[in-house]
C-alpha cells in the first residue's frame, strides 16, 4: 500500500480525516462526468462497419448450430 499504513493513520482523528478527505478526492476527480462519457462515443453511421457484419454471420451460424 502507498503512503502511511492504516493502523497508523487511525490513531488519531485528525489523521483518519485527512486520509478520508485524500480517498474522497481521489474518487471525485478520477470519475467521469457524465458529459465526457457521452461525448467520447463515436457517432454510429447509418451502414454498419465490416466487423459488425462478420459479427452477425457469426452469431446466426452459432444459432443455427444450437438450434440443431
């Protein structure tokens, strides 16, 4: 683990919150917003791209062999 060992940080309140507050930042900036996950998909084109069609053949010659 990195930085200072829990049972050592839990001897004091102060220490414990400081800790608490490093963990609380770390989560808020490392988390997306939920703009910057939409605005990081590629727009879909109206033809579907080579390996979705590939995909497709794949998954009907797999039912059909299930279906057997």
């Amino acid at each position: 683990m990195l930085g200072v060992r829990t049972s050592q940080v839990f001897t004091s309140r102060w220490k414990a919150l400081i800790w608490s507050a490093g963990v609380l930042a770390t989560a808020y900036c490392t988390i997306p917003d939920a703009d910057d996950t939409t605005a990081a998909k590629p727009a879909k084109a109206d033809r579907p791209s080579a390996e979705e069609v590939h995909a497709r053949q794949i998954i009907k010659n797999l039912e059909g062999i299930k279906s057997r």
